[in-house]
C-alpha cells in the first residue's frame, strides 16, 4: 500500500468513528483514527457532556484507548475528520486541526513512540487533506522528555 493509500484508509477510518460521535449541543462530529507501528488503526469520536468542559476530543478519546491497553509507544500517524452533522453526512470543506490540548495529548504518545508522528487534517467532504508533522503542530513541545524520563 503506498503512503497516499495508507493516509487515505486512515481518514476513511476517522470518518467513520466521527458517525458515532455524541454530539448534540454543537452538532460538530469528530473522529480520528490513530496508526500503530504493527498496522493496526484505533479510532475515538467526540463526546460532549451538558457540562461543556468535560467534554473529550476524538483525539483524546483514541489515545485513551491505546494507553490503556499499553500500546502508547506504538503511535505512527494520526488522522481527523469532522464536520456539522447533517443527517448521515458530515458538511463542512475545510479541514479539521487537533486543538492545543489534542496537540499536547498526541506530544505525549509521539515521545514514546520515538517518533516525529504525521497528522493527517481532513475536510469533512475528504477533498481537503493537509498533512503535517506533529513538531510543525506543536514546536518546542514540553513533555517526557524534559521530565528526563524519556532518552532522547
């Protein structure tokens, strides 16, 4: 699979879990599907809470997934996708960035992992990728590593 085809599936894998994301105050449906180093895909969609701060990013929601089953130093790329709901289609045609805290929660799994992991910014309409590295997201990035409990 080449890497245009291996970025792809995985924002194929994001819009899916943004279909199952709990969002009924802003209507904004998030997924994002997280690549591991063995080729497996995790995916987390929003969930919103009445108590809006308590609410979790689909980024946030994929890497709590992966730390519990201690798979955290396995992240490679990531992929995010979202849009207004409009019955089963996702409306929007520009692409979705992880916010500050999204950012700062993938720092944490892209140190583990040793890896300068991709990030993968759809549109909710898919014409619209842009592709970064998670250092050009989130430069000098505070994690591990300045703990000292991370090698460098």
């Amino acid at each position: 699979m080449s890497d245009h085809e291996a970025r792809d599936a995985l924002i194929a894998a994001a819009r899916d879990a943004a279909a199952r994301a709990y969002a009924p105050y802003s209507g904004f449906q998030v997924g994002a599907a997280l690549l591991l180093d063995n080729g497996d895909v995790v995916t987390g969609a929003n969930v919103e809470n009445a108590s809006y701060g308590l609410t979790l990013c689909a980024e946030t929601a994929a890497i709590a997934k992966i730390a519990n089953e201690g798979w955290l130093d396995r992240l490679s790329a990531v992929a995010i996708i979202g849009g207004r709901a409009e019955g089963d289609a996702l409306l929007g045609s520009d692409p979705v960035h992880p916010c500050g805290r999204c950012r700062q929660i993938l720092n944490e799994a892209a140190e583990r992992s040793k890896k300068d992991i991709a990030v993968h910014c759809a549109s909710a309409d898919g014409r619209t990728v842009k592709s970064y590295r998670l250092s050009e997201l989130l430069p000098a990035a505070f994690g591990p590593k300045d703990l000292g409990l991370i090698a460098d």
